[in-house]
C-alpha cells in the first residue's frame, strides 16, 4: 500500500511501484481519493501501467461527505495481466492536485473466466463516525480468497481492526486505508466487519475472488 503524506501542494501524476507479479491471474488496486479537494472538484483518477494492462472498474466510484473530506473509493482490476518479470509501475493520473492512498494486491490461482464478486461500497450517514464499520455480503460459489479495505476520514492517527479470521495486509497505509483477507475453504456467504478506534468516518467494500475448481 502507499499514500500521500500531508503536504501543501500534491501533483497530479503519481507512480508507485514496480511491483513483480510472477504467476498472478488477477491484479487489484484500492484507490481511495477526494471527488472535492479544497473546494475543487476531482474528476474521477484513471489508472494505467508500464506493462501495457488496461485497468477496469469492478467497485464504485462511491462518494460519501465527511467532516474533513470528501472522501471517493474505487476498486479496479486487471485479469490475465500481462508478464512482466522487470517489474510493473502504475500510473495514476487525476486532473486536480490532490492526495491518494492506494493499496494493490496480485493474486494468483483465481477464476478468471469471471469477474471478482464484489459488494457495494458501504458508509455511515454523512457526517457521521462509528465505532464500528460492516460491509454488504457476498457470496462465492467456490473456495477463495476474501479481501476487504476501510478508508478512514480523518487526519488522526486510527486503528481499523478487521473481525477474527481476517488478517490486516501488514502493507496497509496505518489511519488511511487498510486492507484485511481471509482465505475460505468454503462457498457461502461473507462479510467483513471493522472495529474503529477511536471514532471515524469511512468506506468499506468486500470482494471475492473465487479460486480455480480443484485448484489449492
């Protein structure tokens, strides 16, 4: 994961990475920005790479009005992504100075012949902050791997703690943007719960990406 740290003035391109994927079948990149920033509008960020994948939307755009921000999440995908043993920088390109928290995960042994099973992107009330964050349901028709993100609304040091069974991705961007996943051995249906200390206002999503009939 990565974000902006706090600064007068943010540009308008951003690179991170390079990131090596050997062997992945599906690559995914939380992007949480602000649709308004300072009193200016942000279009919606567009997402590229070095190695030549076309990025596409699976969740959102979802916008929610905070007491400091207003905050916008978006999932975006890639599968069957291109080899790309030197290593792949991505892009993300925003008409507005303004800052970005991202978290990417490559994955590998997921079913490709469909696209992520993906909840809406949930938050509380405008204005609101929660001890507590829930996320819709998903269900999977096979074992996989689940994957949840909270993006948090405050500048103030946070801790968003995911529900037993979920382990938080020790890349997660602390007080911003953390990412929890759980590997399930089971269809059914999921979600994902946060605890949120102290208070925050929020956006969570959970998505699923159901592995390979008779895979690992």
């Amino acid at each position: 994961a990565w974000g902006t740290s706090a600064q007068p003035a943010y540009p308008t391109t951003y690179d991170t990475g390079p990131f090596v994927y050997p062997g992945a079948s599906t690559l995914i990149l939380f992007l949480g920005d602000y649709y308004n920033f300072y009193s200016q509008p942000v279009a919606q960020p567009s997402v590229s790479d070095s190695c030549g994948n076309t990025w596409n939307i699976l969740a959102g755009p979802a916008n929610w009005v905070g007491y400091f921000y207003y905050m916008r999440s978006t999932v975006y995908y890639v599968q069957n992504p291109a080899s790309c043993p030197a290593g792949d920088t991505i892009t993300i390109t925003v008409d507005n100075q303004e800052p970005i928290f991202v978290h990417f995960l490559a994955v590998t042994g997921s079913n490709t012949t469909q696209a992520p099973v993906t909840s809406a992107i949930t938050s509380p009330s405008p204005g609101t902050y929660t001890t507590s964050a829930t996320s819709n349901s998903i269900t999977l028709t096979n074992p996989g791997l689940l994957v949840s993100w909270i993006f948090g609304d405050s500048d103030a040091a946070h801790t968003f703690t995911p529900q037993t069974g979920f382990i938080t991705d020790l890349n997660s961007t602390p007080t911003y943007l953390t990412a929890a996943l759980e590997s399930v051995a089971s269809p059914g249906t999921y979600q994902c719960q946060f605890s949120i200390s102290p208070s925050d206002g929020w956006q969570v999503v959970i998505i699923g990406l159901p592995a390979l009939a008779g895979g690992p």
